[in-house]
C-alpha cells in the first residue's frame, strides 16, 4: 500500500503521477523554475477541502525546487473520483499536476466501484493537512436528536458522491449497525451540503470533518442549530467529550476489526522528504515533487487482509444474503440501492 498518507484519519491529501525516471536530464530545480503546477481540487468553492487546498497553493511553491507558481483550480464531481481518475488517466505526469481530495478516494477501487479508474497504489501520496475525526449531524428541525433514532426513524444526509466520507460513513454505519440514513448523492462540494442543510433538502451530513464544522459553521453548534449524533474515530475528540462514539456502538469482534479499519489512522511513522523511498527520491523533475512529502505513513502491515476479508472488501456486491452486498460499504455498487437518491438537478 502507498505510504504518505492516513486513510481515515486525514482530512484532505495531496496527490499526483510521477514516473520514477521522469525527465533524467534536468535538475528539479531546473525542471520546475518558471512553471505553472497546477492543485486542482475535488470539490467546489467555500467549503473546507478548498479552504486547505487554496492556503497550501499560497506556500507550496515555496517549497518546490524552481520555486514554480501553484494555481488552484476546482473539479468538482463524485466525491473525488472525477478529479482521481483525471489524474491517473489524463493530467501531466511530470509533477506539475497535484490533487486535493477526499481520504476515502484510496478505497473505491477496493470497494469495487467501477467509477474508479485508477489503482491507489500507484499515485504519489505527498501529505496531508491535518489528522481528523468526522462527525455525524442533523438540523434542529429534522425531530432527530440522538443517534438512537436512526435505527426507527429514516433521516436524508447529503453527500458529495460515491468517493466520500459523507457516502462511505453512513453507508457502512446502515449496512454494519443496521440504520436509516437515505443518502442523497450529487452535490458539488461540502459547503453546498450545508446549504442544502439550512433549505431542509435533508436532515444532516454524515461524515463531516470536525474540523470543517469548525472552520465554516461553527455558529450552527453554538446556536444549537444542529446536534452531533456520534463522532467517527477510534478515541473521543478532545472537544467532544459528550458526543458518542461509534467504537461505543460494536457489539462482536468483527465489527470492532471493522470500525478499527474503516476509522482508524495509518499506522506507520511519519517519514518526510527523500528518506520515504528507498536510495533516495527519484531522479529528475520527480524529486521536487516527492520532496514534498510529509504526510503520516499509511501502512496497516497484517492487519489489514484480515480485516478486509472480514469487512468483505473483495467480495462480490451480490454475494449471499438475499443479494445484498457482503461488504458493509456497498461494494460493487451497480446501480443505486436503497438508502441512495440521486439530487434533483
């Protein structure tokens, strides 16, 4: 698995293509001085993952040998995936076209969604802007206070596509835990799911950073404008030490193993600059990019095959029990279920 990022506990990653042997006959200095790198951005303006983004793009270059210019540019579309598979299949693969995306987008493909035309593995992971806990929220007037009324009461949560949290957590909480979240799919970015929360399109957002609560509407929890039903990490966030904790909610080992792989952080050191690969970074253009890295180590060693099988991660979406997916976030994904709605255009 790629090292340079914590899948779970990260709240935006940077990242690109580089061919280890990528333009041998320039210096990065060199390669980079006098050009435009380009950070597009997985989601649409005004929410959080463009806030990080647009603040990084300000340094970056700072930090690139040549000193190059970084232009943020929004693609906005499936909860990352538009803007993954541009990467893996169309961008420039010389360093000069970064990512800013979602931490879910290293398990779709894992997931089997066929939306996901790139292979994880092979994009260079460069770092992230913070370690983080999601949380899950409703409106004040959705009647929906505690997280105990999901498992009676159906409640719509908007989310940005497939690719993201706000998909992935409440899919996998209805499919592990058994409630009623109906996930509306198809918009832009975070902050137009806070808006569609205040017009009462839906109920709340499940899968929301915390620290993305914090940064743009932190005025809804002061004004008890909305209610945070649980909290997705291994450990209670420091500042909401009143929230819930859906480790509280694992009844078995297996879905203790699950929760621990779906929430949990990596596990490996952090490890910046040229000494995370092996005899040094890359030669040529390649090495400005990668010397960038400073991300926490993503690695799960053994842990991780046991818990994906155990998750159902590699099995088929129509695997026993009547046809309904194995795996607890809906692997497979052919066509729309039934906690899924599209978003009227």
């Amino acid at each position: 698995m790629p090292r340079g990022m914590s899948v779970r506990g990260l709240a935006l990653a940077l990242l690109t293509v580089v061919p280890v042997a990528a333009a041998q006959a320039q210096g990065p200095a060199e390669f980079f001085r006098g050009k435009t790198v380009d950070l597009y951005i997985a989601y649409s303006a005004g929410g959080a993952y463009d806030l990080y983004a647009r603040m990084i793009a300000r340094h970056l270059g700072k930090h690139i040998p040549g000193n190059p210019t970084v232009v943020p540019k929004n693609m906005e579309g499936a909860g990352g995936l538009r803007l993954a598979n541009f990467l893996y299949n169309a961008a420039p693969r010389d360093g000069t076209a970064l990512g800013a995306t979602s931490r879910s987008t290293v398990f779709e493909p894992m997931l089997g969604n066929k939306a996901a035309q790139y292979d994880a593995a092979k994009f260079t992971w460069l770092g992230s802007a913070n370690d983080e806990v999601g949380v899950c929220v409703s409106w004040h007037a959705s009647g929906i206070t505690r997280f105990d009324q999901l498992f009676t009461k159906e409640m719509t949560v908007g989310s940005t596509g497939t690719g993201d949290d706000t998909y992935q957590f409440p899919r996998f909480v209805n499919n592990v835990l058994g409630t009623r979240m109906k996930i509306i799919t198809g918009y832009p970015g975070g902050n137009d799911v806070s808006i569609a929360i205040e017009r009462g399109e839906v109920d709340g957002r499940c899968g929301w950073s915390w620290s993305a609560v914090r940064s743009t509407r932190m005025s809804w929890v002061t004004e008890k404008k909305i209610n945070l039903l649980m909290q997705f990490s291994l450990a209670k966030h420091a500042e909401l030490p009143d929230v819930p904790l859906i480790m509280e909610r694992a009844t078995t080992d297996e879905q203790r193993a699950m929760f621990k792989f779906i929430f949990a952080p990596g596990d490996g050191p952090a490890v910046s600059g040229a000494a995370r690969h092996p005899g040094g970074p890359p030669a040529g253009a390649a090495e400005g990019v990668h010397g960038y890295d400073g991300g926490q180590g993503f690695s799960r060693r053994g842990r991780q095959g046991t818990v994906r099988d155990q998750a159902g991660l590699g099995r088929s979406a129509r695997e026993a029990r009547g046809g309904r997916a194995q795996d607890p976030a809906g692997a497979g994904r052919e066509g729309r279920r039934a906690d899924e709605v599209r978003r009227p255009r």
